[in-house]
C-alpha cells in the first residue's frame, strides 16, 4: 500500500472515531505525521458545527 492510500485510510479511521495514539499505533508513522495529515479533516469538521 502506498503513502497517498495509507493517507487516506487514516483519514478515513479519524472520520470512523480512531485517535490520533490509535492511528499512530495502526500505521506506524509519526503523531507528527498523522497531525499534518489530519489537520484539513479537523479544519473541515470544525467548520461543519
């Protein structure tokens, strides 16, 4: 599975009620990591209220 899939799985999982700790468990990449990636999703769920 490729980066851009990962990406979006964790996207995907955050949506679904993971956690950051549970995705960083999950993948394997850094909270870092999973944070930059999420951070449009938070941005879009925030708006969304």
């Amino acid at each position: 599975m490729n980066t851009n899939a990962i990406k979006l799985k964790t996207i995907d999982d955050f949506k679904n009620g993971f956690t950051t700790k549970d995705l960083v468990d999950k993948y394997g990449y850094s909270k870092t990591t999973i944070n930059d990636w999420l951070r449009p999703t938070r941005l879009e769920i925030e708006y969304d209220d």
